[in-house]
C-alpha cells in the first residue's frame, strides 16, 4: 500500500470517528434524561454519519493534500 494511501486512510478514519463521536453526542442530547435514550438510534445514525463521513472523503481530504504538497 502506498504512502499516499496510507495517510488517507488515516485521515478519513480520524475524520469518520470524529463524526461518529458528534452524532452520538448530538442524537444522545435531544434526550431529557439518559434513561429515555433510544440507543439503537444513536447507533444507526452514529454508524450512517461515519459511513457517509467515509464516502464524502472519496471526494478528497485536505488533510492529505496539504501534507502530500509539502513532500
């Protein structure tokens, strides 16, 4: 796997977490007490944000690009 590849991957998988970890946070939030949570909302809508953070970095990262210029 090449270098570029690499950094890449690195990059969407830290973005997709990131976006993951704001879903749950958001979605967690629109409850008035923990125990009316629907978790397995959280969950869905936590793993669609990080499916599509995912696809949207197909498009490009500017993480990668910025870092691959400077070599």
């Amino acid at each position: 796997m090449s270098d570029k590849a690499k950094l890449w991957l690195k990059a969407a998988g830290v973005r997709a977490v990131k976006t993951i970890a704001q879903t749950a946070v958001a979605t967690i939030g629109t409850s008035a007490m923990l125990g009316d949570v629907n978790w397995v909302a959280v969950a869905s809508a936590s793993i669609l944000a990080g499916v599509l953070s995912i696809l949207t970095s197909v498009a490009g990262l500017p993480e990668v690009e910025i870092q691959s210029g400077a070599n």
